[in-house]
C-alpha cells in the first residue's frame, strides 16, 4: 500500500532539498529502507525531468563485504564509485538501519582503511553535488527513542515535514552574527571551553543538506581550542555506541578523552592527525527534536544544543583541519538537561537552550511552534 507521506517527502527531497531541473542525473542510494520510497524518489525526479539511478544498500550485506576488505578491492570500490559520482549532479540517500551496531564487530583498523579509501568519493559528492540525506524510521530507531513504531514514524514524518523556510530570517541573523564574532565561550555542567571563529564563514542548515535539519555551523580557528567539554547525548560511530565523552584540548588538539569506550575512542582519535582537531562547531535549534536517540541526523538539530566536531572541516566552513574522521558530539544545554551559557565575544548569546539575542530569538522552540 502507498503512503501519501512517502509522496510528500520525496517531492520536498527532489524539489526544496536538491531543486532538481531537467536532464540532471541524480543518484538515490537507500539503505534498508521500503521500496516504496525508493520508487515515490523515481517518481518524483522524473516528474521534474530528472534523470534517476538507484544503488540499493543492505546493512548485513556491507557488514560481509567490510569484515575482509583488502586494498585491491577498496581500490577498485573507490574508483568505481568515484568515476559514477563524477557524472552526477545531485545525490539523495534515505539510511535506514535494523541493527545500528551492525559494523560493530568489524575491526577498527578495516573501518579506518575504508573509511581513507572511500573519502574521495565523499568529497566528491559533498563539494561538487547537490545532496540530501535523511534517515528512514525503524524499529530499531523507536526503540531507541523510547516510543512505539507507529509513533516514532508519525514524529519522524512530522519533523521531515517542516516549513524549513519559517527558520531563514532567524538562521541568517544567527549568520551573521557568528561572523562578525571572534571568541567563544561555553559553560555548563563539566565544560568550560573556549575558541576563536574569527573570518571563518558559517552556514546555514535549512533542509537543503540534511533532513531533519535545523542548525547554524561554522568551525574554529584549530589551534585556538583551550578547555574541556562533556557531551551528554550518548553516540555511535563505527558500529560501537559511546556514553559521557569528555575531551580536554591544549591549543587546540585533544590532549586527553575518556568515555564508558575509553580505549576505542583514543583509537579513533588516533586515525590521523586532524582527528584530534576540531573541524566543526554548530548550534542546533529543530523546534521538534528534543531528545536525544544516537542517530546524529536527529541528534546534532536538537534544540537547544551544540556539537563540537573531531576531524575533518567542511570547505564551506574550512579552519584548514584534514581528517578521516568527522564525528558530531552533542551537548544538550536545555534546562532539564544541566543548562549551561554560550557567549560570543563576551556577551551572553544563548542560556539553557533559548537564545537571549533579540534578532536571534525566532529559533526559540516556542516561537517556531508558535509559527506552525
């Protein structure tokens, strides 16, 4: 049976998100997610002229097929994949997971050489294509946001959905006035951090990169980081799920992380040298995620939050930092959850989750819903 919903996603994915136009080659790659999205996307590119291709993916099949990777296989991947993103114009990836530990018996130094081997493809399709990914509800995913299927797939279709074009005058204020600032600083339970985004461009999130979407980012200068700061949402990266991160940074670099995964995270911040820089700093503020389920799509918009990210930047938002890895960490500064200050050159810009700033404070929870 068609799901109207299926229809309404997949026009905003190939019309707001990825604006697609006559004889554009898109590429559609879903993961472990229903046919009938797959084919609501075919539809509704060629209805705009586009030209569509399909990959489908399955999770236990790329788990087998990176449990024994070897270089003459990855080589022959990545220049496979390399040469068919080169011919595309726009790329739209609906991720879903039955098991989002799936990878996690994969040894970490295989998923380091996939990941190294692969990230041309990555880059090619982030820098020179019009992209959008979003993830597909499970039960695996409403399991870990606490609620029943039917009513995770009813939230996720109620946040997919959103009027992003009812944040732009607040993201474009938020805009500019992280780059018109120089020092940040952050407060809040076990975190005291400070850093520079002096002449570093930020970028606005509206539903045209990501969905869900709703957040500001920029990066900071990589040397300037000095402090400590703990991420209250738990994570997964690679497989293998981490609770309480703390990290402490000396001109920049993490100098000392721990977690409930000690040893696994240092392993991962020892991929590279830019893995222990940071490459991305933003504020979430999706009026709809509140909390969070360790799926980073959904948890980096939380609103109210920051993340801090080790590894590579974006040329978008670029400090220079060049990595393997790109790994959001997310704190949640609501009330409920500790609270905690964000200033931008001295002046206090967000407290506990709401910003204070009056062109600022349309991106508010309450003032989004108020604007429904």
């Amino acid at each position: 049976m068609r799901d109207d919903r299926f229809d309404k996603l997949a026009d905003i994915l190939t019309g707001y998100s990825t604006q697609l136009k006559r004889n554009e080659k898109v590429l559609i790659e879903t993961f472990d997610a229903p046919d009938e999205m797959t084919i609501a996307l075919i539809r509704a590119a060629r209805k705009r002229g586009a030209v569509p291709l399909v990959q489908l993916q399955r999770a236990t099949v790329s788990r087998e097929l990176a449990g024994e990777a070897e270089d003459s296989q990855l080589n022959f991947q990545a220049k496979h994949e390399l040469a068919r993103m080169k011919q595309m114009d726009a790329y739209i990836a609906i991720r879903g997971s039955h098991n989002i530990t799936e990878l996690s018996d994969v040894s970490p130094d295989r998923m380091k050489l996939i990941a190294r081997k692969m990230r041309p493809v990555q880059d090619q399709r982030v820098q020179k294509t019009k992209w959008v990914v979003l993830r597909w509800p499970t039960p695996a995913m409403a399991q870990l946001a606490g609620m029943s299927t039917e009513a995770f797939e009813d939230f996720f279709f109620e946040v997919c959905s959103l009027d992003y074009r009812k944040l732009a005058p607040g993201m474009k204020a938020l805009k500019r006035l992280m780059e018109k600032t120089d020092k940040v600083e952050i407060r809040g339970p076990g975190t005291e951090l400070r850093f520079s985004i002096k002449n570093i461009p930020a970028v606005l999130c509206g539903g045209d990169r990501n969905i869900p979407d709703g957040e500001v980012f920029t990066a900071p200068v990589r040397e300037s980081v000095d402090g400590f700061v703990t991420f209250n949402a738990p994570t997964i990266y690679q497989g293998t799920g981490f609770d309480n991160i703390r990290l402490e940074f000396e001109d920049g670099k993490i100098v000392k992380a721990t977690s409930n995964e000690t040893k696994k995270l240092n392993e991962v911040l020892d991929s590279d040298a830019g893995a222990r820089y940071i490459g991305e700093f933003s504020l979430g503020f999706n009026p709809y995620i509140l909390h969070q389920m360790r799926d980073i799509l959904f948890d980096e918009k939380i609103a109210g939050s920051f993340h801090f990210t080790p590894g590579q930047a974006y040329e978008t938002a670029d400090n220079g930092n060049r990595s393997q890895v790109h790994w959001d960490m997310v704190n949640i500064q609501r009330r409920e959850y500790g609270g905690g200050e964000i200033y931008f050159d001295g002046k206090l810009i967000r407290k506990s989750g709401e910003f204070v700033v009056p062109a600022v404070r349309s991106l508010n929870r309450a003032q989004l819903l108020k604007r429904k």
